[in-house]
C-alpha cells in the first residue's frame, strides 16, 4: 500500500492539516501529534512513500511488529545465551533482506494481526528496510559466533548494543538500520528530517 506525496501533512496545533509545500511543524504540538510525527518519519525513513495522515497509526504498527520479533529473540537468547537463537535470527533476517516477497514474519502478521478489518497489510520491504535486515542480521551473527567462542564479555557487549537498538525502534521509533543506509549514501537532509524529534517536514530522498 503506496501513497503519493502530492500533499505534505504539516501539523498545527492538534491534528494534522493538508497544505502544499508547508516549510515545517508548527512550535505548538500536543504530545499525541508528536508521537504521530515520530511515527511518520518512521514510515518514511523505512523507504515508503508518505502515508496519509489517518493511516499513519496502522502501518506503523504493521511495520513494528517485525522489530517486536527481532527483541523478543534477542531477549530469550540473552537470556539463555543460545547461539543457536540468534544464528537463527541471523538466517531468518538474511532471508528477509534475500527475498523480501517471502518475509515469513510478514506473512505471519498478514495472516493474523493483518486479517483485522482496517489493518495495514505487509509487502515487500523497500531497499532500506532490507538493509536494516541485513544489518540486524549480521549483528545477530556476530553474536552467536562470539557465544560460541564462548567470549562472554563481548558477547554481554554485542547483546547489550543488540537490546537497545531494538528497544530504540519500539521506544523511539528510531531505526539505527535505516538510519545509516541513508547516511550511508549521502541523504544528510533527509536523516535530519526524518529523526524521531524533527521538527522539518521531510521530501523524497
């Protein structure tokens, strides 16, 4: 599900309003709309196009619910210090960078939580969300190779950079993944704008 850019959701005072070319946000937001403003930054530093204003709530709920799965793997493979926990995650995440139209994460949720009527349905995940994937999976991999070195020190270190940048995504709806692929590849603005805390409605990249 695709929406266009053709008008830009500026957010005055305690809903958001439709206008051409708004410069920003206006200094008086209600803590709600902030909350709406992180999560459309969110969509759009995911690599999806603009959402609109009153289904910004249920894509960025389908779009969590991955992140949702990732923490409760590194959780219980924190826990019991299983590299086998987290090589899975590395070989479940690889495969969804690999192959984003067999997502089975996404599946699962299309099939369940995405049935719902009104529910945001998943498809294929845009080039920076694959390479979140791709990043989170590495780190996972890292992980369960330092577990089976049996390095417990970096493995704690590795666990503990793993649980916040998770915790990041649910808490504050920022993606470190995302966030350096865009980085990466020269889209300063579009990173400033697209912060949690942005203020600066953001373009395309």
């Amino acid at each position: 599900m695709d929406y266009g850019m053709k008008k830009t959701p500026t957010v005055m005072g305690s809903q958001f309003a439709h206008s051409a070319g708004a410069p920003g946000i206006s200094g008086s937001v209600t803590p709600p709309v902030r909350r709406d403003v992180a999560k459309r930054n969110f969509v759009l530093q995911q690599g999806f196009e603009d959402p609109d204003p009153s289904l910004i709530a249920q894509q960025y709920s389908a779009l969590v619910f991955q992140p949702k799965v990732v923490l409760v793997a590194i959780v219980a493979g924190t826990l019991f210090q299983s590299q086998s926990v987290f090589f899975a995650l590395c070989a479940v995440l690889w495969w969804n960078a690999l192959f984003p139209k067999l997502n089975p994460i996404s599946a699962l949720y299309n099939r369940t939580i995405g049935r719902r009527p009104g529910a945001f349905r998943l498809g294929p995940a845009p080039a920076p969300r694959r390479a979140a994937e791709t990043e989170a999976g590495t780190f996972a991999l890292a992980t369960a190779l330092v577990i089976h070195a049996q390095l417990s020190l970096a493995a704690h270190v590795l666990q503990a950079i793993f649980l916040a940048a998770a915790l990041a995504v649910m808490v504050g709806s920022f993606c470190t993944g995302t966030f350096m692929y865009h980085l990466l590849r020269g889209r300063w603005k579009f990173v400033r704008q697209t912060l949690p805390w942005a203020s600066q409605v953001p373009g395309r990249p």
